[in-house]
C-alpha cells in the first residue's frame, strides 16, 4: 500500500493534513449527514456553537449534534426569567405611577374587604344576592394583588425581571381568577333573573344549597381547567427573546416566546378562553335581555325604576368587565396598538376590582344603610368606652 493511501479506520489521518485540519474535515461531514437526514446542530451552552461558514474558512469546531428528533427539552431551560417592560416606556413618570397603583391598590382591598365585612355581620344582607357579592368581593382582592403588588415592586425598585417560574405562577393564579369572575359574574346576573323574572319562586329557587353550589362550581371548575392549562405549559422552555411587552405574565405573550410546537397549547388556550367567556356572556346577556322585558312590561314608573336599580350595578360591572376584555383580544396584533391594549387591560385588571366597591356601595341603597348602621354602632361603643 501506497505512503499516500488512505488507511480505512475510525479517524482519517492524512499525512499531508494536520490533526486540527483531519478534525475539520471530519466535521463538515458530520454537519451534512445530519443536514440530510433530519437532526438539526444546536447550542447548548455559551461555549459550544453550531458550525458557520464566515469568509470561506469555519470558525468554530466545537460541534455537538441532537441524537434524536424527539430529545426531551425538559431539563434544559435557555431563559431563567423574563423582562417585563410594563411601563418603562415612560422614565418620567414612574414615580407618579407608583403612587396611583399604590392608591389603587389600598382602596380596592379596604372598599372590598369592606364589602366582605359588612355581608358578614348584617343579617339584612343575609341574602343570595350579597353572598355572591361578597364572593365577588373576596376574588377581587385576589385579583388585584396577583398583579398589582409585582407593578408596584417594579415601578419602585426599576427591577422588572421576574423567574420564569413566578411567571407561570402568577399566570396561574391570573386566568384561575379571570375565569371564576367570568361565571360569577354570570352567576349575579341568573340571581338577578330569578329575583325579577320569578319573584314567587325565587327564595324555594335559590335557596342556600343551591347558592353554595354555584359558587363552589365556579371556583372549582376554574382550577381545574387552568390546573391542565399550566400543566402543558410548564414543560414548554422558552428560548428567547425574554422581553414581555406587558406589565403582567399574559399567557399569549409567553407562548410567543416558548420553543417547540405550540399548536397543542394554542389551541388549548382558544378552547379554554371560549368556555369560559363564551356561555357566561351569553348566559348574562340572556338573563338581562329576560330581565328588560319584564322591566317594560310594569306600568309604574316607580317600579320600573325599583326593578332596574336592583340590577344596575351588576350591570355596570359587568358590561366594563366583557367590554375591554373583547376590544384588547379582539384588536389586531399591531406594534402601533401595544400601548393602547396595555391601557384597555388595565380596566378589567385593576379598574374592575376598584369600581366594583364603588359602583355596590354607592348605587345600592341596602349596602349604604348597612355601612351607616355599622359605623353608628362603632361610634356608640367609642362614646360607651369613654364614659366608662
């Protein structure tokens, strides 16, 4: 055999080559084997890179090939948090940012848990009426906390990572409230048919058992659904960028960023949106259509005033909750609307839970006469106290 022959072994040696040039030669191989048949080169870590061609010589040998289609990207998470922006468009006015979330936020906990407070020990509000108020008022605070508290800690320190965990958990907590509010909401506005529409059968309809199932079927269903959501979302990795243009964990900006085939989890997330946004409107949307022909039917215009005024704040809710849920997913995906969607999420966010105290207490003569009592009593004690 020739000096110059080609020995057949597992490594090509060539006398004329060096070690590093054989090593070359070998890689551009491996690059278009696995080009061919399917496999694709990757990183893995900073270190290692996948072969380029830059100016007709290769740069970078330190190649490690995916042994097969279907690795498991489980284990190897490329972002470890994420960037909100929130806000950060605006530098100048963090501050005063800062403190009108911060008002917020004090005054729909204090308004909310007011309401809470005041269901509890007044027996006039013993009613189903207020228990699912009451109910609404509890979701509210949670709501507003799983969001604000992160805005406020962000406008404040300028810190706007957050874990890719904290992420998915306050996502979690987020579409688990958002959708509990969404049937609760249908909940209201079915008591408020049945008070209006069927008022000789309203206390044997909506008696307290059936008051406790309503509201335990929408919690419960709530986590459950959402419980399966996280679940498939949580073996996503997500490769980059980790840039969230929002000031909360949306669940369509982090499917955006994930890696691999998102098909299932989309399609997932359009069927869970429509269960439960679809039925609770239509079924509010039933009720109040049932509820305005019976209103016109009263001959009275002292009736109709006091039939309208039982469900006007619901109403109210209600029509600010669905309303900017529908124009912000509902707009397209424009770069020109970012800031606009970020203003409408706010509504049914953060306005929602604050107007909510608001708009029950100050349209609701029954709520009004409980807090004036309740702070009555408040003040008899305080003056019995001094004297003693």
């Amino acid at each position: 055999m020739s000096e110059f022959q080609i020995r057949q072994s597992p490594k090509v040696h060539l006398p004329f080559r060096t070690q590093g040039e054989a090593q070359q030669e070998l890689n551009i191989q491996i690059l278009k084997n696995n080009e061919r048949h399917g496999p694709q080169l990757r990183n893995l870590s900073p270190g290692h890179q996948t072969l380029r061609n830059k100016s007709s010589s290769l740069h970078t040998w330190d190649v490690q090939t995916q042994p097969t289609a279907d690795m498991d990207w489980g284990n190897q998470t490329a972002i470890k948090e994420f960037i909100l922006l929130g806000f950060g468009d605006l530098p100048d006015l963090q501050i005063l940012l800062f403190l009108l979330f911060l008002v917020i936020y004090i005054t729909t906990v204090v308004g909310n848990s007011l309401i809470i407070v005041l269901v509890v020990i007044d027996q006039h509000l013993h009613t189903p009426m207020y228990f699912f108020l009451g109910n609404l008022s509890c979701l509210e605070i949670c709501y507003t906390s799983t969001i604000l508290p992160r805005i406020l800690a962000s406008l404040l320190t300028g810190d706007k990572s957050i874990s890719v965990n904290g992420c998915i958990t306050q996502l979690y907590f987020f579409a688990v409230l958002a959708a509990t509010e969404c049937y609760l909401l249908a909940v209201m506005s079915y008591d408020r048919y049945l008070a209006i529409c069927k008022p000789l059968h309203y206390s044997t309809l909506m008696n307290t058992r059936f008051c406790l199932q309503l509201a335990a079927g929408t919690w419960l269903n709530a986590f459950l659904a959402i419980t399966i959501f996280i679940l498939f979302m949580s073996q996503f990795i997500f490769c980059g960028p980790n840039e969230i243009d929002h000031f909360f964990c949306d669940p369509i900006s982090l499917i955006k960023l994930s890696c691999g085939d998102t098909g299932l989890i989309i399609l997932l997330d359009f069927i869970l949106a429509c269960v439960f946004t679809l039925p609770p409107f239509l079924l509010t949307l039933m009720s109040y259509m049932c509820i305005l022909t019976i209103i016109l039917r009263i001959s009275s215009t002292t009736g109709r005033q006091k039939a309208f005024s039982t469900c006007s704040s619901h109403l109210t809710v209600v029509t600010i909750f669905y309303g900017t849920i529908m124009i912000v997913y509902m707009l397209p995906t424009l770069d020109t609307l970012r800031a606009l969607k970020k203003v409408l999420s706010l509504c049914y966010t953060v306005l929602t839970p604050l107007i909510n105290p608001l708009i029950y207490s100050l349209r609701n003569r029954e709520v009004r006469e409980a807090l004036r009592e309740a702070v009555s009593k408040c003040g008899f004690h305080k003056k019995n106290c001094r004297e003693s």
